[in-house]
C-alpha cells in the first residue's frame, strides 16, 4: 500500500517530463486503434474515470512472484515518473483505454497462462510491448499485441507473408507468445524475471543478465519499470469491467466464407462497408488481398452486409480496380500488331485524326501507334502510315470536274454566322447542324473544302 502511493506521489511531477520515447508512440498508436474508437463511440462514458489518478482498492493483493523480482527496478525514480506520466496525463486517458482493451484481452491471456502452467501477471506483458494493440506495427521486426519479432513467430509457426501476419491475430499470437515464455520459464529454472527479460531482449543477453543489477541498457530499465508500474496500477486501483459491453459489441461481426482469393478494395468498391472498417476488423490481413479457403483465421464483416456479400460474391472474384482494366486496355493494344496491307496518307486541310480514321476504318489510337504520334495534333503535308484493306481508301478523282450549268440558287431563309476553329473540316461543322451537309456549305460560300480558322461561313438553317 504504501509502495503505491509513494508511486502515485509522483504523479504531479511526472508531468514535468516532456522527452519523448519509444513506449510514447507504441502507447499513442494504441490510442488510434480502430477497435477501441469502435468502442468509446458506441459507449463514450466507458473511456472516463471517475478519478484520476484512480481510487486504490481497499484490499490490496498480495504481490506475485514477478512483481516481487521487478522491485529493484521500480527504485529508479526517473523512470517511473516517466511511467506514470505516460499513463495519468490528460485526465487518465491512456490509463482509461489501456483499463478498456484489458477487460476484452486479459481473460484471453489468462486462459493460455493457466493452461501452460505459468502466473497470471505476464498477461501485463502486451501492455510493454505494445499497449494491447493487436495491429501494432513497428515496421522492422516486431508486430502484434505480445510485439513478437519475426525469427520467434516463424519459430513458433506463425505465418508471415505480403497478405497474412498471424502475429496481429489475439488467439495466434498469444498462443506463440506464451509457448515462448514457457521455454525460457524451463530454461531459467522458473526464474520470472529472466523469463521477461530473455522475452524482451533474447537469450544471449538474459545469459550473461544478472538479477539485482541495473543492466547498461536504459530502454530495457524503462521497459521493466513500466511493467512493474502496470502490474501495480492495475491490480491495486479500483475498475469497472466491460467485458459483457464487448461481447454486444463484437456480436455485430460474423465470418464470410470466402471460396476464393478476393481483395479489400472490391468489398470496399462492391459493399457499403468502409475499407477502414474492413482492415480494424482484420488486421492479421494486412495486405489488400485475402485468400480463398483460408482456414487459419476467420474473415470478418458486419452481419448487415452479409445479404449484399452473397449477392455479390462471385463479382467480388473476379473484381478488378478501374485503373487495372484501363493499363490491361492499354498493353492489350499495345501488343496488336498491324494487319492488312500498309498505305501512306497525305494530311490535307482541315483533317483531325478522328476523321481519317473514319475514312480508313480504323481506331485513333491505332493512327497514333502506327505512326508514334504523342498527341492528336498533325500537320498539313505530314504523311501518316495506315494499315488496313485498300478498298477502303479514298479514292482521287483525276478526271476535271463537269461544268455545272445549272444556274445557282441563292438560299432564302434564317442563317447564321459560324466561326472555323482550329483543327475543324467542312464535314465535322456539317455534322453540328441537322441536315446540313459540306457541300451545302461549300454552295452556299461559294467555297472549296479548303478553309482555314477564323473563317466565317454562313449556314442556313431552313433548307
């Protein structure tokens, strides 16, 4: 008792301390989970304490054997301060949710501790690793709610690949991490303290570690301290538990049965579920895809969308983002070679790639493969290579045109004034008026095909 309150004297000058740590990014991405604002949205009055700092029980437990072994670390009291601050600023918050996803996870952890044999307090373990955030994350070697590095979670059979971690999946990992500390519990003959140091730091270091003595590595005393100040903290201070909230909670979840690989972005595209929401409650699935007939671990999505699920299912398949078809188009008609014999065109006045490529039966982008064009701009006299059947080409009438002598006409009726813009031809500015042709167009200017921008051609409305 008076161990804690000695502990929790320091409280006003922990606030003091402003250096900023590794344990205070683990502990402020623990905050951002998805899970836990999950949570305190559904029941925001869970995530405030009455108190703070909180009320001491008014029977206090007595101390387990790897609360006793962490004594001599607890006397520094830089460090603890530290840890405490970490906890009680800003009203408790930290404490608050750290109470919170204990209720959900620690009868999880206890259920495997008692099952290999080993004491309930190294369930306070994830909190030093990393703040009982099961998405954790720190990008180089340690992941999960216990923070298990890579070589011990392959050690103990976890899968790790681009689009499963099994570290970050509770049941998993916490079955890995206590088969680990049942070995070093055999290893150091029962010793809890080394057991949470070879945990920490590894075997080579925790041979050569002895008990009592501070070891020259502060993150390891800080680490220590911290996990002696949970262990106290939490078992010595008055709590509401919401394990029941959770249960409701997570009742709005189910597994979908996937038969084939499938991607978060189509049940994102396809479903009305939020791609956020998708990843918070999957986050072993940390890549976009997930695979079929995955047995491992459960996929989940909120019950109301499982109807739309089995409605959509064999689209979300074979689902492909819009950028993926677009790029798969484009190589597709990358690699088409060219068919038919091959031809040159002359560019005259007024033509625009689209319509010689109607002239010749062909695409647009195919003129401009076939001739390595960057743009749809062409000039005048530039020669253009087309393949395709030559009856299609346009034919040139050498012969000279018949002397037309019938009088002309002059058109009667509405007209109006139309300015050429630069890359038009007589036949596009025809197709703009219903029943107009070019060569209404050119009798009316008394014009040939040849026109140029900023022309302006009278066309009658009425004929």
């Amino acid at each position: 008792m008076l161990r804690l309150l000695s502990i929790l004297s320091l409280f006003c000058a922990a606030h003091a301390l402003h250096a900023q740590s590794n344990y205070e990014e683990i502990l402020s991405s623990s905050q951002q989970q998805w899970l836990l604002e999950l949570f305190t949205e559904t029941y925001p009055d869970a995530s405030v304490l009455q108190h703070c700092p909180p009320d001491l029980k008014q029977q206090i437990p007595e101390s387990s054997a790897l609360d006793e072994s962490l004594h001599p670390y607890a006397m520094d009291r830089t460090a603890e301060a530290k840890c405490i601050a970490y906890y009680f600023n800003d009203d408790c918050q930290a404490f608050s949710n750290l109470r919170l996803l204990s209720d959900l996870y620690f009868p999880l952890f206890e259920r495997h501790l008692q099952s290999a044999g080993l004491e309930d307090d190294y369930k306070f373990l994830p909190i030093v690793a990393s703040a009982l955030n099961s998405s954790f994350d720190d990008g180089k070697n340690h992941a999960g709610l216990w923070g298990l590095s890579y070589p011990d979670a392959r050690l103990a059979g976890l899968e790790i690949n681009t689009n499963v971690d099994q570290r970050k999946a509770p049941d998993l990992a916490t079955k890995a991490a206590i088969e680990l500390l049942k070995g070093y519990h055999e290893r150091y003959d029962g010793d809890p303290l080394k057991v949470v140091v070879a945990y920490l730091r590894g075997i080579h270091f925790t041979d050569r570690f002895t008990p009592g003595e501070h070891p020259e590595d502060p993150l390891l005393t800080e680490q220590l301290t911290l996990l002696h100040v949970s262990i106290r903290l939490f078992k010595h201070t008055e709590a509401e538990h919401h394990l029941m909230d959770w249960l409701t909670l997570l009742q709005e979840y189910e597994a979908v049965p996937l038969m084939k690989e499938t991607s978060k972005d189509g049940m994102a595209d396809l479903l009305s579920v939020d791609r956020h929401l998708i990843d918070g409650l999957n986050p072993a699935f940390h890549g976009n895809k997930v695979p079929g007939m995955y047995r491992a671990l459960p996929f989940l999505l909120p019950k109301g969308a499982l109807d739309e699920f089995h409605t959509v299912e064999d689209s979300l398949y074979c689902y492909k983002p819009k950028e993926e078809i677009v790029e798969a188009a484009r190589q597709a008609e990358a690699k088409r070679e060219p068919s038919g014999d091959a031809t040159y065109y002359t560019v005259r006045s007024g033509d625009v790639l689209g319509v010689i490529a109607q002239r010749f039966g062909v695409r647009v982008s195919e003129l401009k493969r076939w001739n390595n064009l960057r743009s749809d701009r062409i000039d005048v006299g530039q020669k253009l290579l087309i393949y395709g059947d030559n009856k299609k080409q346009p034919t040139t009438n050498t012969q000279p045109k018949k002397t037309d002598t019938k009088p002309k006409v002059t058109p009667k009726g509405d007209y109006v004034e139309y300015t050429v813009q630069s890359g038009e031809s007589l036949w596009l500015i025809a197709k703009k008026f219903p029943g107009v042709s070019a060569d209404n167009i050119m009798e009316w200017n008394n014009i040939t095909d040849d026109i140029r921008p900023g022309q302006t051609l009278k066309i009658y409305t009425n004929q």
